[in-house]
C-alpha cells in the first residue's frame, strides 16, 4: 500500500493528524535534599520524585499538597512551585525528564499536567518503589531499558490522574 493510501484511509477515518511523543533529557538519581525549603520560579524540566523518606508540604498557586513516604510527586516543567521538609529528613529518588509532543510538523515542549500533582498510590506503593529503582539502575546501564520504564511510569500515574488533578 502506497503512503497516499494509508493518509486517504486516515482522513476517512477521522485520523488525519498524527500525534508523537519523544522523552529527552532522562536523568535519574536517589539523592537527599540538601536544602529544607526551596522555592522553584520556573522549572526547566518535568519531574517525578518517589519518597523514600519524609514528609514534605507542597505550595502552589492552586494550594497546598502534602506528599509521604512513598507517594509520587510530579513536578511539572515550567510550573513554580515552593516546598518545605516537614521532619527536615528526605530521601528519594528523582527522575527528570522533557517530554515533546509533535503535531502537525511542530515540537513542542509538553507537560504532562500545568501544575504539581502527588499521587498516593496506597497499596501499590512498593511495586512503584521497585519502578523507581529500576528506572535508577538502568539508567546507569541501559538506557532505553530506563526510557520504557518512564513510559510505562508515565502511563500508570495518567490512570490515576483526576479531573482536579488538571
């Protein structure tokens, strides 16, 4: 089949705009915050933190979040954003990345949502640590094996994401 056939039978469909995605700029690290309050004017990339340790208090322009050990934090790029370590003890591990979006010839820089979201993912919590930590030692190692694993990251909090979430 010729490639005019395959757009023809897309715009019969309805599916004449394709829609890519590329993640760029990966890194994945477990660190501990060196400062206890940090306020980011502008990020300039996207980011998940899983808590290993802590408890940490969220200030954004849509209020306040509190995230927990084990919770999700997506830090979205360009968003601001403040926080303070409640128990001035952290630890987590902390994957950044730039998600672009191509539509219609054009890149994009694309954030998954506008501002801050904690996901508390209850009794999945230990097999979203086991994610984390593989997402760190690939990273090291293998990168694209990392690369699926954000995917697939990507794709479980998307189902969890709410209306109010944004």
């Amino acid at each position: 089949m010729r490639r005019s056939d395959d757009r023809m039978k897309k715009e019969e469909s309805g599916m004449n705009e394709e829609l890519n995605y590329t993640i760029k700029n990966m890194h994945a690290i477990q660190y501990v915050p060196s400062m206890v309050r940090f306020h980011n004017k502008g990020r300039t990339t996207s980011a998940f933190l899983y808590l290993l340790e802590g408890d940490f208090l969220y200030k954004t322009a849509e209020g306040k979040k509190e995230a927990h050990r084990g919770d999700v934090v997506y830090l979205p790029i360009f968003s601001e954003y403040s926080y303070e370590i409640v128990n001035k003890k952290a630890e987590c591990i902390y994957v950044e990345f730039i998600l672009e979006a191509e539509f219609e010839g054009r890149r994009h820089i694309e954030p998954i949502c506008t501002a801050p979201v904690v996901f508390g993912r209850g009794g999945e919590k230990p097999a979203l640590q086991a994610l984390f930590s593989e997402i760190l030692a690939h990273f090291r190692t293998e990168h694209f094996i990392a690369l699926a694993d954000l995917h697939w990251l990507i794709s479980l909090l998307l189902r969890e994401a709410r209306p109010e979430n944004n």
